[in-house]
C-alpha cells in the first residue's frame, strides 16, 4: 500500500510522503500554485509539475496549518473544471 493521497473527481491533489528526514506534501500540480509563503520545494531539477512542502516536526505543521490549509484549497481550485457561460 503506497502514501495516502487525496483525490477530487479521479484527479490527484496531494500525496503525504515519508522519508527518512522529513515528511512532506507533495501537490501533483504544484508548480500552478500560488507560493506566497515560499515553501514549496521542486523536488528535484526533472521533476516538472509537482512540488513539496517539507517538515521535519510535528510543531512545524501546527504553525503551518493555516498555510496549509490554503495552499490545499489552491490546489483544489487548480482542478476544479472552470464554469462557463452560455
């Protein structure tokens, strides 16, 4: 069984990650989203989309989690399918 990861009509929004050093969020389409906090993290120079929000305690995510929330809101925009008029 792989990371949880959260969905919205089929299509991937972020994905919990456990490494060794530091947790992450890892948002499929990070690279579209809004970064005014400056954390997100491209995690490595051929990873093209998607981006990371790295912890390393459970004190740093508390402090965060207003950030957080925003940020899962964004990424939940990002997929929504834009309305249109007729």
């Amino acid at each position: 069984m792989g990371p949880p990861c959260y969905t919205l009509n089929g299509k991937n929004i972020v994905l919990m990650h456990g490494f060794k050093e530091y947790c992450a969020l890892l948002f499929h389409k990070g690279a579209l989203l809004k970064d005014d906090a400056n954390i997100l993290v491209q995690q490595t120079e051929n990873v093209q989309g998607a981006r990371q929000i790295r912890f390393t305690s459970l004190k740093e995510i508390k402090k965060l989690a207003p950030v957080l929330k925003a940020y899962i809101h964004n990424a939940i925009a990002v997929e929504k399918p834009e309305r249109r008029c007729r």
